[in-house]
C-alpha cells in the first residue's frame, strides 16, 4: 500500500490522514457564465469548466478536510494560448466553496503573479434534471 505525504504548514501529513469533509461531485456555478463539471475521486479532484472565451481543466487534492491545492490549465480558445494558475479552493459545505487563484505564468492575458478569486455554489437543480 502506497502512503502519499503532502506538506501542510511545515508538517509532513499522510494522505490516509486526510479524510475530506465533503464530495464535490457534481454541477458547480460561480459569478461566470456557464457550470463547472467537478468530479471527486478520494482525496483527487477534477474539473472541466468552458464558456465562449475559455476552456479550463482544474486537477487538485485535498491537503486537510476542507482545502484542495492544485493547478488550472486556462486555454484561450481563441487562438490556443494557454496559462497555468495555482489554485486553492475551501469547501465551506456541500453546496458551497470559494477559491483563490494565481496566475503562475504571463503566456496570454493574465500577468504572472496575477491574482483573483471566485465562489461557487453546487446547482441540485441541474443535477437532479441533467439526464445521462
């Protein structure tokens, strides 16, 4: 059985130590246009959030029960260009986060060290009438 450290204030913490409070499986909106695909495997998340400029594919862990760290790959759709941003998110519950970003390059329109925030509320509605 393989055991992943991750650093947490200075601290070594085993990955079978962090337990996530909540599963962000599901349909996501923030202040954007649009709704963001998340997907929660364990302590690993994903997600896939495209509007009429950008497309954006979030890859993260959870590093205590309540905060993932990670990075998003900002494509402009335009012309291709693409951004990297460091990202962390805070689930407050299982219907709502926020997140910090940073812009961890100047490849495109954002500025290297570029900084912003979002919230984000899971949509039950569209969950509940999404057919697959």
């Amino acid at each position: 059985m393989a055991i992943i450290f991750v650093l947490c204030a200075g601290a070594a913490v085993s990955a079978q130590d962090v337990k996530p409070a909540y599963d962000m499986t599901g349909i996501w909106r923030s202040q954007d246009p649009g709704t963001a695909q998340v997907f929660q495997n364990g302590l690993e998340i994903r997600s896939i959030y495209i509007n009429r400029g950008f497309s954006h594919f979030l890859t993260g862990t959870y590093i205590n029960p309540t905060t993932i760290k990670g990075v998003q790959y900002r494509r402009n759709r335009s012309n291709g260009c693409l951004t990297v941003m460091a990202i962390t998110m805070n689930v407050q519950s299982p219907d709502a986060s926020t997140g910090d970003w940073e812009a961890m390059d100047g490849n495109c329109d954002l500025r290297q060290g570029q900084k912003g925030s979002w919230r984000s509320q899971r949509d039950r509605q569209l969950e509940q009438s999404t057919w697959y």
